[in-house]
C-alpha cells in the first residue's frame, strides 16, 4: 500500500495513537520496573542478584532481539508483527503480574523483551510506511514527544501502583493497554511490507548474540560466588561472543554486517554509547534503590523524583540537536558526559534522610542538562558517520549498543562497588556501596569524553539528520527510520 494517509485524517490520529501506545509500553517499562524493585525483593524474599535480574531479563531479550524486529516486519507485514508484539508483550506481562515466585517473574521478563523487540522498532516503522511523505516528518516527531511524555510520567504512574494497589499492578497496566491498541492497529492502521527480495534470517548470529549478553551477565551477577560454574559460565560468554563475530563476517546478510563498522567515526561513537548509556543504566537502577533504601522515600516519591531529568530531555533536546548542527558534535559530546560525571558525584550527598530540593534536585538536574547535552549529538554523529543507505542500521547497532551496556552495568556494578546478596535491606551497607559505584559510573564517563574529544569529527554538511528531534528515553539513544524507504533498517 502507498503511504498515503494525512496527519489530519481520522485514520492518521488513530495510526499515531496506536503507535504511541504500543511504543510508550516498552519505552515506560524499561525504567517504571527499577521503582518496585524493593517491593518485589521484599514480597519475594529475594536477594540483590534476583533483583538485578528482574530488571536485567528485559533489557537481554530486548537488546539481543531488537536488530531483528524491523526485518520481520519488512518481510511478514508491518502491522502483523507490531500487533503480535503489542499481543505478546501483554501476554508477557500479565505473566508478570499474577507470578509466584521471583523465578517465574524473571522469566516472565525476558519474554517482556522479545515482546518489545517486535514492537518497539514496529511503530517507527508504520509511521514512516503509512503517512504522505509530507507528513512523515511532523508525525515522527509527534510520535517521538508523545513516547517522550510517557517516559516522564513512568517512574511517577510507577510508584504511585507500587504504593497504592501493589507493584504487581506496574505490570498488570499493560494489558488494557494492549486491549486499547490492538483493536486500533487492525483497524485503522493499513498493512505494508517491503517487496523485496530478502535472504534468510541471521537466526544463528541472533542467537549467539544473545547467548554471550545472557552468559556474561550471569558470570557477572553470580561472580561474587566464586564457584567454578561462575568461571566456566564467563568463559563460555567471551566464546560465544567471538563465535557471534565469527558469524556475521562470514554470514552474506548478516545481522550486523562488520562492515558498517569500517566508519572510524562509526566505531567511535558506538565506543562513547557503551561509556555513556552504561553509567545511566547504573545510575538509573542503583538510585531508584538509594532513594527507597537509605533516604526513606516511598515508591511514588522516588518515582516523582527522577521527572526532571526526563523534562529536562523532553523540552530541550530538539534544541540541542541545532546547536549541535551548529557548532559539532565534539564538544557537547565532551561536555556532556562531563556534566553527568558531575551529577554522579553530586548524588555521593544523598544520603540518609536526604533533603530533595537540596540534595536531589541538583544532582538530577545537572544529571538532566549532560543528558540533554549529549544524546541527540550522539544519534546525529551516528546517522552521519554511514552511507544515508545504512543510516536506519547504524540507528538499530547503537540503539542496541546502548541496552548491551546498560545491562553489562546493572550486572557489573553491584560487584565493582562491593554489594552483597542482602545490601539493599540494609540502609548503611547499601549507601557505602553506592558511594563507590557513583565514581565508578564518573570514571566511566570521562573516559567516554575523553574518547568523544579525541574522535568525534565534524560530519559532512550533507549528512543524514535525525528524525526524531524530541526525545525523552534515559534507556538508550532513539531509534532512527531508514531514509526515503519507510522502514527501519534491521537486516
């Protein structure tokens, strides 16, 4: 079908309802979960490691999976796929929220990600396939501000379900949700797919991508065990890792084609994503638990902290993508980590009875100004490091980069800082512990400045720009549609 339809139309407001709606359920997800976590550890019995899986299971399946999620739907149906994935990640959830034990909820987790690695690059994907190219670029960016929005308002909806009906309800939300957009899809929202000829999926690389993330955070998470099985566990992940490389330069359509990474510009930007968006996983999951754990806030009011950060991106980043066209990326690429090591050792003054506006409040809006500084340069640098043919691939590689590493940190960061099964049940243990993981988060980011410095490089004038200018997301830089083909490049 031609992409045809108009913004204004009925059949355009509900196209971007529907996106907005199965998009802002994976988005919100990926943060609103970090707010119940001493809930959950608390109903469950569980223990730190059960905690950090709960949050890392998601982010696995989602980071392993989502470079695949717009080839399906290029090849079977745009909006097949979405619904399947709105369909699935609602199925996930409800698992999610009537789950017996930690086990079943972690499990449930993962298959929350597969769900989101179908949805998430899905709803792009329809916008840019189903609107008059006249349109496309104003209804990317009502997409990106709406899905935004809902970022913002997660953590606070959050802990509001976490302190009144329960967390259980954090997941359980989802399912109406669903039940609203699914209806809507099939309805209003018209099929396309690329007509093409494709060659087979990269299932093999796939999976060994997914095996080496899942194997290296478990050895991880569990290292401060020191069995045996941990050390085997470890070593199995880094072959694995190096059998997925092996793979993709011998594969004819691999799923990322080692090519792309030929772009020194490329290469470096994706090395300053890993610095960045692992010190913000780090950050986001250890402060949810700071702030509950040792300042005594309820769930809600850890929830309403963390909303000027993502005000702060919301109102800001667009602008700060122009002054990046402006001067290059070089330098909000620099100052921007900088800014948010800052935040981090602001956050060393929260501590017992924290007072918000004079301990919080400043750490989370310098932490605010770095983010808004730095990430829609990065995605720009990006888009423009690669032929404008790869531009939606290269979008795909740091979005996925970005997850990766925000997993790696949740999973790193409790040993680095020394944190033991039980450190969150205890307000002293727990705030030393995070006092050390707050410099290790800054060091991280230095050395992500100080690669931007030496690296990055004005692009050419006639570079690929951004699409999504409006961006609220503290998981992962925005994903960016191929130009020109109404697609998300992920084959």
């Amino acid at each position: 079908m031609s992409s045809d339809v108009r913004l204004a139309s009925p059949q355009g407001k509900w196209i971007l309802l529907t996106t907005v709606l199965g998009s802002s359920m994976a988005m919100v997800d990926s943060t609103v979960v970090n707010v119940a976590l001493p809930r959950i550890g608390r109903d469950f019995g569980a223990d730190l490691a059960a905690l950090q899986w709960t949050a890392n299971a998601y982010m696995l399946t989602l980071a392993g999976l989502i470079l695949l999620g717009g080839s399906l739907g290029d090849r079977y149906g745009r909006r097949k796929v979405f619904v399947l994935g709105v369909v699935w990640f609602a199925a996930a959830s409800l698992l999610c929220g009537l789950a017996p034990n930690v086990g079943v909820l972690v499990a449930a987790r993962a298959l929350q990600g597969i769900g989101g690695a179908l949805l998430t690059p899905g709803s792009l994907a329809l916008i840019q396939a189903s609107f008059h190219p006249d349109d496309r670029a104003r209804a990317v960016g009502l997409w990106s501000g709406f899905g935004g929005i809902g970022a913002a308002i997660g953590p606070f909806l959050g802990g509001w379900l976490v302190d009144g009906p329960g967390w259980r309800w954090v997941f359980l939300i989802n399912v109406p949700l669903a039940l609203a957009c699914v209806p809507i899809a099939v309805r209003h929202v018209p099929e396309s797919a690329d007509g093409r000829k494709h060659g087979s999926f990269d299932v093999l690389g796939a999976a060994l991508g997914a095996v080496a993330l899942a194997l290296v955070t478990y050895a991880l998470i569990e290292a401060r065990n020191g069995s045996l099985v941990v050390a085997l566990t470890a070593v199995a992940g880094v072959a694995a890792g190096i059998a997925f490389v092996y793979v993709e330069k011998r594969r004819p359509d691999p799923m990322m084609p080692p090519g792309i990474f030929a772009s020194r510009q490329f290469t470096a930007v994706n090395l300053v994503t890993l610095c960045v968006y692992a010190a913000f996983g780090g950050f986001f999951f250890l402060t949810a638990l700071q702030l509950q754990v040792v300042a005594g806030y309820s769930a809600l009011q850890a929830g309403t902290a963390l909303l000027p950060t993502t005000a702060l991106m919301l109102l800001f980043s667009a602008r700060s993508g122009e002054l990046a066209q402006r001067i290059g990326p070089r330098i909000p690429l620099t100052v921007g980590p900088l800014l948010c090591a800052a935040a981090m050792l602001l956050m060393l003054r929260v501590g017992p009875d924290a007072s918000y506006l004079a301990d919080v409040l400043p750490a989370l809006l310098v932490m605010g100004a770095g983010m808004v500084t730095l990430v829609a340069p990065l995605t720009a640098t990006v888009l423009a490091s690669v032929d404008t043919a790869r531009a939606g691939l290269a979008s795909g590689i740091n979005n996925a980069a970005a997850r990766a590493a925000g997993l790696i940190a949740v999973a790193a960061l409790p040993l680095l800082a020394g944190m033991g099964p039980e450190a969150y049940r205890s307000a002293s243990a727990f705030d030393h512990a995070f006092g050390r993981a707050m410099w290790w988060c800054a060091g991280v980011l230095v050395v992500g400045s100080v690669l931007a410095y030496a690296t990055v490089r004005r692009p050419a004038p006639d570079c690929r720009r951004p699409e999504c200018l409006t961006h609220g997301s503290i998981t992962a830089p925005p994903l960016e549609p191929q130009v020109g083909k109404g697609r998300l490049e992920a084959d």
